[in-house]
C-alpha cells in the first residue's frame, strides 16, 4: 500500500512539473517571441498644472516615446467660474525643434460643464526633441504653454 501512494504521489508530482515546464516555455516549433526591430522607448516626464483664469488645467505626457506611433498627452480641466467648451483639438499646438504640430484629436470628455478629461493626441515629432512645448488656448480666456525637457 505504502509503495502505490509513493507511486501515486510521484505521478502527480511529474505531472505538476510538465505543466508548468510547458507553460514556462515555448513548444518546439512555434515561433519564439521575439522584440520589434523598433521598439518605442518609453520617456518618462513630469505632469504640469496652470491655474490662471480660474481653470486649473493639469497636462500629463502619456507617450511620448521615441518611436511611438502617436504622442499622447492626458489633460484634465476643473473650474467653477466658466463654461469649459473649448475644442481641444483645434486649441492645442505642440511646439519642437522650431515646427507647430496640430492636434490630430482630442479623446475624452465633450465641450461644457466645469470638469473635463481626456487625451490630446499628435503626429511623433521626428527627430525626438531635446525639448517641446504644449499651447493650449481658448480655455478660461487665458494661453497656457506647458514646457517638457527630454535630454
């Protein structure tokens, strides 16, 4: 009796063992995971605030990675003296290396009320800037200008 539970818990044991070997590792003959010939470096910066006009207005790069598809910026508005009905895309421009990139769009919350979120997003800036800016006008009547150094 002693040698079929000796038996019985080895087997399990052995079993145990394939399974997470297995799960562990790749299969012979499947394609291993391999990094992409360009991965995007991620960049980590500061989150900025404005607070003039009585809108505080809090910008936080999101991507801004060196060969990100997309730069993305996450933008929060709170206020209770104003109506914020700005069109973000149309009010925002980032500033690199002496050229304007336009907002491509502004993901989040609609124009109005006193809260407001979502994520502004641009075209990458080739070659990656020592240094940008963000503007974003037309909210509380004031321009707000948000500086970033990368290097």
């Amino acid at each position: 009796m002693k040698w079929l539970n000796y038996l019985l818990i080895t087997g399990v044991a052995a079993a145990f063992g394939f399974f997470i070997y297995a799960a562990t590792t790749n299969a012979p003959g499947a394609d291993s995971q391999k990094p992409a010939a360009n991965p995007a470096i991620p960049v980590a910066l500061p989150q900025l605030e404005n607070t003039e006009s009585d809108v505080s207005v809090v910008v936080q790069p999101a991507n801004i990675a060196k060969g990100a598809s997309e730069w993305i910026f996450e933008v929060s508005m709170d206020t209770h003296a104003v109506a914020l009905d700005a069109d973000m895309a149309q009010s925002s421009v980032l500033i690199a290396g002496g050229r304007e990139y336009r907002a491509l769009r502004f993901d989040g919350d609609p124009p109005g009320g006193h809260h407001r979120g979502g994520k502004l997003i641009f075209a990458p800036v080739t070659p990656y800037p020592a240094e940008f800016s963000l503007t974003i006008l037309n909210v509380g009547g004031a321009k707000r200008t948000f500086t970033w150094k990368t290097k």
